[in-house]
C-alpha cells in the first residue's frame, strides 16, 4: 500500500490491512480483509461418470453366460461373460417392464402402451399386439409357447405363429405368469388376484390376505409363492394358498430361487428375504435401493436388479450368501471431505462412496434410507443423515447407524467444536456432542435445508419460503431476507461473509449486518454452494449450471456438465472441486 492507500498487489488469497484515518484530534482505525482473485475451474473431469439412472423393471439370463436388465426409457442393457453393462438401443423411448427369452438369440420384451419386441439380443422388431394398455410380464415354455400378461386383466398366448388373447375372468392388473406345464398355469395381480390354468381356462383361486401379488415362481405346480405388498409371501400347495411368515414388512416385487430350499424374494428399501423350506429370513446386502427383478444365471448366481441402474449379484446359498453391487448410479445430493482424511458423497438408497486416489468406490455401510446430507468434524467422527431420521456415523474405521430422533427427513448436517447440527423437515433441529441427539426448538414449520457456521455459537439455517434461521450459541431466531423463494444452501468464509442460494437463481449475501440479494446469475434453481474466499464462490445447480462469484459478481462458468447438480465441495489437501449429481455422476474440477 503507497502513502495514498492504494494496494498494488496481493497475492491469491487474503490480507489483513489497517486502515487509519486522523482528522484534527480525532483518529480512527479498522482493520480491513482484502481478498485477492484466485484462479477459478477451467478443466473438469468426469471422476465418476455413471451409467444409467433408468429405473430397471426386469431382468432375465439365458443361462449362457449374457444378461438383459430392461427399464425407463427404452432401456435395455447387456452384460456378456461377467463383462461390462452396454446399452443394446431399442430405437424408441417406452418403457419396458419385462423381458424373458426362449433361448439366448429368441428374446422378449413388454411394455407402456402394448409394447411387445422380439430379437436376438442384438436387434429387436415390434409385434402388433392389439393393446393400448401396459404390458407388465412376459414367460414362456418354449418359443411356441409365450405367455404376456397385463393392464385390466390382459393376457396374451403366443403360439408360434399368432397372439392371441386368453379371457383371465378379471379385470385387475395382472403382474407375473409362470408356470410348471401347459396345464399348470400360475397369474397374480391387484386386489388379491390368483389365478390358475389348467390347460382349458383360468380360474380364481381364494387369496388368504387380499394383498396385491407382484410376481409367482415355483418350483412345480403344487409348490408356488407369490409376492406383494406389505411384506405378503402366499404359498400353493397344490389345494390352496397359505399366506407365510415374513421377516419385514416391504412392499416385495419379485421372487426367484435355486431349489425349493433355496428361494429369494426382494423390495424397497433392498429388502431381501430367503426361504430354506422352512423360514424365512432377511438378508443383508449393502444396498439400499428398492428391488424390482431376480434372474438365476446359468453358474448358479443371482442377479437382481431395481432402481437407479442398480445390479446387484448374489453368490453362495441362503445366509452365507455373499452380494456384490456391479452398478448403482442414484442420484447423488452431498459431498464432503476430511482434512487428513477421505472424500465422501452420499445419496439416495442409502448410497455412500469413498475418493480413493482419482476414482470413487462404493462403501460397505449398514442398510440405510435416502441420504442427503454429510458433514464431520474430522476422518473419524463424520455424520450422514437422511429420510426417514436416518442418522449414519463413521469413526474412521466402521459405519454404524444412529437410533433416528425423529422419523421426519433429515436434510443436511454441520459439524464443529466437536459438535453435529441437523436440520430438516418441519423445522427440526438436533444437535450431538457424540452423546445422543438433543431437540432445538426453531420456531418454524417451515422444511430447513441446510446449515452453516463459522462455529457452534454462530450457525445459519435456510429453507422454504425464503427461511433463514440464526443461532447465537443459545437460541434460533429468524432473520429478515429479501426473497420469500426456497433457500438450499448456504455458506461463508467468516460470520461477516456469509451466502445463500436457491430457487430461480435467487443469491443472498450477509455482511455481518443484514443479507442483501445479489443479481440473480441464472433463471436456474441453485442447489450447492462452497468455496475458498470471499473472491471464489461457487454455486450449482439444474441443468449442470456451474457460477462462481469473484468479488464482484457472478459469472457462468463452462463446463461439460448438463445434468442437475446437487451439492460442491473441495478436496482437503488438494486443488479439485468435486460437484456430485443426476445419474451417480461425481466431477472434479481444477484451475
């Protein structure tokens, strides 16, 4: 600084000057911060690039080594001899519910809207099937002998040569088909359906709990389960269905197995249970997502898959069974790093993944609900929080869940001075020292979003309707704000410099003295927010929109992204920027 006061130059980062001034007898000085420009994100790299979002609604092998998944979208996958997942193109965007094949080059497929495909495995060609409702199951007997069912009690017989329609006697949606023989026929559906062929018309059968039934296999005609909402598994015995005792309580959508001992049925939530002829027990297998398909491959294992591109694999028998996630890509909603420590992002389905070097890996945690926040004081004493009161602490070596304080959802999480602060639905606060969770009062009803402070004394939560809440070390009290749009996220570098961002591209700062709006950068809804000054801001959000605010303003910044971004944070010891999303996708972007 020159006797005028101008500053020439200071280097990235921040200095602490004094300004004085003197006029007559009076003198006065305050210390002044100036913050220097940093060089901001030019080159970003997919760390994790995903595959597929689509929600899978079936799955079938041909018992020579290649399995299809079919989903959202027109989406079908293959996966050759244990080798990666490709996309095999239909050429439309329909969804397709189920698939099934005669024989590795003799596959089916149904769908939204009629939808019925056959091909190689390579290819497929449409069949008229003379429906405008929605196909959900395809199974057969052999390539002269197919069976689809469907919307208001369809069901359709492909009998080598023609479709043609079966009268069912309901009008419910049927869901599965399978059966032992031509003349031992198995349908489920709505309402308590099940319906049986014997080889000259179908016939209802009394249903012990009325549930709505999802999917039917057997192992021969008098030894037959069916699957459905609450937890519901009924069996045939050959003269009638007994409803049996369930370990859980989750909507179940599919059931496969290898012998009449050795049987799997799955859900929400990754609930999975098996049956070793005589009870059944829940299983464990590291993912959270909701269940929809099982297949039995030709070695023996099990593939099931659901939501969010999940796959997961199960091999060896019953309660030694090991699983295996071979994909997941769900939406991602934070990301955090320990200084000293690693780099996590958490989602929905109870999904954690871990930095290890330049690639991301799924972590092993206990069985969890959606998960939208994560924070921590350190490498071994981090804290991620979710749907349902979901609470999940890592002690740098284990995941173990927290008894949940609330089953409201819990949003986002901040930690220091060795404490943790949650916020989330209906105004709910909780703080932790390690000992338990301990209610704060906000005075709100309002959905909290996300909170942050330069320390436990001094915190800042925002939510909907413009909320911003402050915590002086004793109580929560509102403060006034500009803007009545929801607020996502908020950060600071200092209790006099603080930001909030939200919907419609809505920009908040804070001065230590009132918040005031900045221009609004985007039209955008802006979900994330960090940084590493008061000069390098970033904010993110819909469409892959990335901004930073240098000071002065905010400018968009170009990046490859194009999907929704839900959250930013940086690496500790390390230049990149990880910005997680849409799809499982993580991306890290450097200077």
């Amino acid at each position: 600084m020159d006797a005028r006061g101008t500053v020439r130059g200071v280097s990235p980062g921040n200095a602490q000057l004094t300004a004085a001034a003197t006029t007559g007898s009076v003198a006065a000085s305050v210390p002044v911060t100036i913050s220097a420009a940093t060089p901001g994100l030019a080159q970003w790299r997919a760390a994790r690039p995903g595959l597929t979002d689509v929600t899978f609604l079936g799955i079938w092998d041909d018992g020579a080594g290649s399995t299809y998944a079919v989903g959202q979208n027109g989406g079908l996958l293959r996966s050759r001899n244990d080798g990666p997942w490709e996309y095999v193109s239909l050429g439309h965007n329909e969804t397709v519910v189920g698939v099934w094949g005669a024989a590795p080059t003799d596959i089916w497929l149904v769908g939204s809207g009629g939808l019925i495909m056959r091909g190689d495995g390579n290819t497929f060609r449409r069949i008229t099937s003379n429906v405008t409702g929605t196909l959900l199951e395809v199974w057969g007997l052999s390539s002269n002998e197919v069976y689809i069912t469907g919307d208001r009690g369809t069901i359709l017989r492909w009998n080598g040569a023609t479709l043609e329609p079966m009268v069912s006697g309901v009008g419910d949606e049927l869901w599965g088909i399978w059966g032992a023989s031509t003349n031992a026929l198995y349908a489920v559906g709505n309402n308590g359906t099940l319906l049986r062929y014997d080889g000259f018309a179908w016939r209802r059968m009394a249903s012990p709990d009325g549930m709505p039934y999802f999917d039917v296999w057997g192992t021969s005609e008098n030894n037959v389960f069916a699957v459905g909402v609450g937890g519901s598994i009924v069996r045939y015995d050959g003269s009638g269905w007994t409803a049996m005792s369930t370990p859980g309580a989750a909507n179940l959508f599919a059931i496969r197995g290898r012998e009449f001992n050795d049987v799997y049925a799955v859900g929400n939530n990754g609930a999975t249970y098996h049956f070793d002829g005589t009870t059944w027990r829940a299983l464990t297998i590291g993912n959270g997502q909701n269940l929809r398909a099982i297949t039995r491959r030709g070695n023996g294992d099990l593939r099931i898959t659901g939501w969010y591109g999940t796959m997961v694999r199960l091999r060896g028998p019953g309660l030694l069974a090991t699983a295996t996630t071979e994909l997941t890509d769900p939406p991602l909603l934070a990301t955090w790093g320990a200084t000293g420590g690693a780099t996590f992002a958490v989602g929905l389905g109870g999904t954690v993944f871990r930095r290890q070097g330049q690639m991301w890996a799924l972590e092993p945690v206990p069985p969890a609900h959606d998960l939208y926040g994560i924070s921590g004081n350190g490498p071994s004493d981090i804290v991620a929080v979710g749907d349902t009161g979901s609470i999940l602490r890592y002690d740098g070596a284990t995941w173990r869940k927290d008894a949940p304080p609330t089953l409201y959802v819990l949003r986002a999480v901040w930690s220091g001075n060795g404490q943790h602060v949650i916020v989330g639905e209906r105004g709910s606060i909780f703080r932790s020292n390690g000992a338990g969770w301990s209610p704060q009062a906000s005075g709100t009803q309002r959905f909290l979003r996300a909170v942050w402070g330069p320390d436990a004394s001094d915190l800042y939560a925002v939510g909907d309707s413009g909320t911003v809440l402050h915590f002086d070390g004793g109580r929560w009290t509102p403060m006034p704000v500009p803007t009545t749009s929801r607020l996502r996220a908020v950060w600071g570098t200092s209790r006099t410099d603080i930001f909030a961002v939200g919907d419609s591209g809505t920009t908040l700062r804070y001065d230590g003295v009132a918040w005031r709006a900045l221009s609004k950068p985007t039209p955008r809804d802006l979900r994330a927010l960090w940084g590493r000054s008061g000069t390098e801001v970033y904010a993110a959000g819909d469409s892959g929109a990335v901004l930073r605010y240098d000071g002065s303003a905010w400018r968009t910044l170009t990046t490859p992204m194009r999907h929704l971004l839900y959250a930013l944070s940086g690496v500790p010891g390390d230049d990149a920027v990880v910005a997680v999303g849409d799809g499982g996708r993580i991306w890290e972007g450097r200077p």
